[in-house]
C-alpha cells in the first residue's frame, strides 16, 4: 500500500526529508483511520447486540405470560 520513497541519493539510500514527513503523515493517518473504523464496528456491532438482545428479552417475557414454562 504504501509506496516505497526511499531512493538513491548523494549519501547512499537516506530518504529526503519531504519524503519521509509524507510517508509519516500516511502511516499515522492509516492507523487512525483503522482504529476509528474499528471502533464504529464496535459500536455498530455493540447496538445490534443491544437490540437483538432486548428483543429477545421481550419476547421471551411474553411467552413467560402466556404459559408457564415447564424445565
């Protein structure tokens, strides 16, 4: 993904300055990026566990009114 920037120069293979802040920007920018996708699937995952989970709940409760439940 990342493109490689280090190329040759008068002092053998050090990458030039503008290079490297972009290619820093890049990495930090990716990592943000993935960990603010990471935690919008959390969350997302997060509500429909909630949700799910309530329905279920409820719908169990109700079957509880209905009838006893013999184990």
């Amino acid at each position: 993904m990342l493109r490689n920037v280090r190329h040759k120069s008068d002092n053998g293979f050090k990458t030039s300055f503008p290079d490297l802040v972009a290619m820093t920007y890049f990495d930090v920018h990716q990592s943000i990026v993935s960990i603010t996708n990471r935690q919008a699937n959390w969350r997302r995952w997060q509500v429909l566990l909630h949700s799910n989970m309530s329905k279920v709940y409820t719908s169990v409760r109700s079957l509880n009114k209905r009838q006893p439940v013999l184990i």
